[in-house]
C-alpha cells in the first residue's frame, strides 16, 4: 500500500506542481452470494478486497476542482458551481458527479474550496470487481474529510450510487458503494437493501484454509445493458402479478402459488430472486455458526439459479464454474451481473494452482481465449492513508 501511495502522491505533484493535502483510498470488492437481488429489495453479501483506487487531493485557493487519472491522458476542469449532471461525461463523470451528489445530500458547494484530485487504481476496470464503485467511494471519502462534511459510511455509499445513477448514467443498486465504505479485513457486509441496514460477518477464510479465486472471462456482451433491464423487468412484472411492491416479500413458501399465477419465464425469473435472497440468509448463518467451509453448496446453487432460472450466464462462466467444482473448489458461482464478467471460486489454498491449471486447460480445449485469474483477501473499506 504504501509504495502505490508514494507513487499517487508523485504524481500528484508532477501534474500540479505542489504537494498534496493527503491520500485516501478505497477497494473494489467481489460479491459473495447475493445476485440481482438488490434492486428487489433483498439481501447481499459483498466483501471488500485487497484492490484499492487511491486519490491524492489537493486544496484549492479558488473555486475550481480538477481531476486526473492515471487511466487517462487529461485534466478534466469544472468551476464548482457549473457542475451539473448534464456537464459530466467520461471517466471524469465518476469523480466530479461525487462532488455534485455530495451537494444533493447537503454540501453547499458555494462555501467549500477548489480541489485537485489525482486517481490510481489497482482494481481492474470492467473485472466485475466495481472499479467504478472504488473511485466513487476513495474521491466521496476524500472530499467529505476536506470539505468537513461527516457524512456517515451508509450516506457516502448512497453519494456514490446517485453519481453513478446520474451523473455516469448506469441504473445500479447501493451493494458496491456499501462494500467499498463499510468493508472489514475478514469480513463481509451483509446488507439489507430495504432497510439499508447492514452488519459484518465474518469470513474466516484464512484461519480455514480458504481463497477466493477470481477467473475473470474477459467477456463482455453487447447484450449485458439491455439483458440487465430486461431481467429488472422480469422482476418488476412478476412482483405486480403476485400483488407486492417488491419480491422481497415473497418466500420461499410463496413459491407453489407463483408458479400457478405467472408464466414460465416471469416465475423462474421470480424463483431465482427468491431463492436467492434465502441462500444469502443461509449463508450468513452458515459462516457465523459453522465456519466458510459450510458455504460451499450454497454458492454451487447460487450458480445453478443464474444458470437455469435468471439465464444469465455464459458457456465461459458455465465452464470456469464447472471445471474450479471438479478440481478441488468447495464451491464456484457467477458473480456480478451476468452475460460475461468474471466467476469466484472458494478453493482450499493447496487446490488453488491445480484449479487454475485446469481451468486454464478446460479454456484452450473449448478454443475459449485465456480467462484472467487472480486470488482476492477480504480487506478494509475505504480510509484516510
Ligand atoms: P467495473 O465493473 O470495473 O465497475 P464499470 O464500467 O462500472 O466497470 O466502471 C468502469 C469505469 O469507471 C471506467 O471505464 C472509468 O470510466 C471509471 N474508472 C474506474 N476506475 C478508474 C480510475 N482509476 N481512473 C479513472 N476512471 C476510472
Ligand atoms: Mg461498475
């Protein structure tokens, strides 16, 4: 950590010419269990990992803030005052959209001072690891410390969510904004995303023996926009023909009267969030009374869920899920969004070379290209350096 935050604070002056004010950083964070069921009000269960976004910041005399990135070859420039959801566009969105989500929560931006900002990253972008939430989490963190805000950890994450609702224009729930502030080392944020309550459970993976394997499929399909909002859809249709605001009044009991009332397809759609939402509550059970080693079949049905029920999975997904379950993992499941992106697997450290050798083999016999794979530890939120 602290030689990416020597490296973020030359760079910081290289650009700017003057030392910064500070560092702060915030991590990416893979999801455990718990898919597509934020936004129908249920149960996820992200931790946060060893993968940080660092800004270094600057205070300004006026009233001006400035960004730049490693990732990009500019300094993008706003007065305060002009920022608008409307003047954001790019990768500068994310940063200067939290500045003007901070005012949408209270921050008179009239009475705080110009900032520079400079951004580095060791969260891959587009991994299915939220890149996006860890920047939007390290620039809110910063500016609510300079411009002494206290904004709380939940209201942060809320910051976040609306600048990447509004101000980048992706419709995503709060999970990876939560993950990314509330995170613990060992631990997992269990959140209720009615409530918005959360608490941490812890994960033990070390003590067990445990890693978290990310095979990263680099594929991404045209059709991941529209198939997410087609399965929002799904979801919100399902929800109006069983008579409830959302399906996370629906339980697992629920489930013989929907197949009766909703078509094939809706009640899949539905069964996938119901179950879902339960597998989330087993899990913490399962983690808090009898440890990570009891986890295994709930993320191996996890998988069998987006598979068959929400159809969202791929043949990548399918066979790096398939082939880390055959070499040794305790348990493997899609994670993120779907039609592409990455898949997780909990595998005992001494299995962990084996799985991705076989993985690795299973690709090139399939003449699928070669999947990224790197091992996660659940680590801090984000933090003052
Ligand atoms: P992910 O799954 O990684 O969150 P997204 O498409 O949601 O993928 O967000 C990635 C986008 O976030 C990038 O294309 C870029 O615009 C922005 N971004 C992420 N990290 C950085 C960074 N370090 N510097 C600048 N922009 C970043
Ligand atoms: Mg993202």
């Amino acid at each position: 950590m602290s030689d990416i935050r020597d490296d973020v604070v030359a760079g910081f002056e290289e650009i700017y010419g003057y030392a910064p004010a500070g560092s702060w950083s915030a991590p990416g964070r893979v999801n455990l269990i718990g898919e597509h069921t934020d936004y129908n009000l249920g149960f996820v269960l992200p931790f946060a990992i060893n993968r940080r976004t660092i800004v270094a910041l600057g205070l300004r005399e006026d009233r001006v803030m400035r960004v730049a990135s490693e990732f990009a070859d500019e300094v993008v420039e706003i007065p305060l005052g002009e920022l608008t959801p409307e003047r954001l566009h790019g990768w500068a969105a994310y940063p200067l959209g939290v500045a003007w989500a901070l005012s949408q929560f209270g921050a008179d931006l009239a009475a705080v001072p110009g900032v520079d900002l400079y951004i580095e990253s060791t969260v891959p972008v587009g991994a299915g690891l939220s890149s996006s939430a860890a920047i939007e989490s390290a620039v809110a963190i910063a500016l609510s410390d300079v411009w002494r805000l206290s904004f709380d950890a939940p209201t942060l994450a809320k910051v976040g969510q609306l600048a990447e609702n509004k101000a980048v224009g992706a419709p995503t729930g709060i999970m990876d904004q939560s993950a990314s502030l509330l995170g613990r080392r060992d631990h997992a944020v269990f959140l209720d995303c009615r409530s918005l309550e959360s608490s941490l459970v812890p994960l033990g993976f070390d003590e067990a023996g445990l890693e978290i394997l990310v095979i990263d499929t680099g594929v991404s399909h045209s059709h991941a926009t529209g198939g997410y909002a087609a399965r929002r859809a799904s979801c919100e249709r399902g929800a109006a023909a069983l008579g409830v605001a959302s399906l996370r009044e629906v339980s697992v009991d629920d489930l013989p009267r929907a197949r009766e009332t909703l078509d094939d397809e809706t009640f899949r759609r539905v069964r996938h969030i119901v179950t879902e939402n339960q597998r989330v509550l087993d899990t913490v059970i399962a983690l808090r009374e009898t440890g990570p080693h009891a986890i295994g079949e709930l993320l191996d049905a996890s998988h069998v869920s987006m598979r068959d029920d929400f159809e969202i999975s791929v043949p990548e997904l399918d066979l790096a899920v398939e082939t880390a379950q055959l070499n040794g993992a305790i348990g493997a499941r899609m994670t993120g969004g779907g039609f592409g992106g990455a898949a997780i697997a909990l595998v005992p450290r001494e299995n962990i070379s084996r799985v991705q050798v076989a993985i690795d083999g299973a690709f090139a016999e399939h003449g699928f290209a070669q999947p990224g794979m790197f091992t996660v530890t659940p680590s801090e939120g984000a933090t003052r350096d």
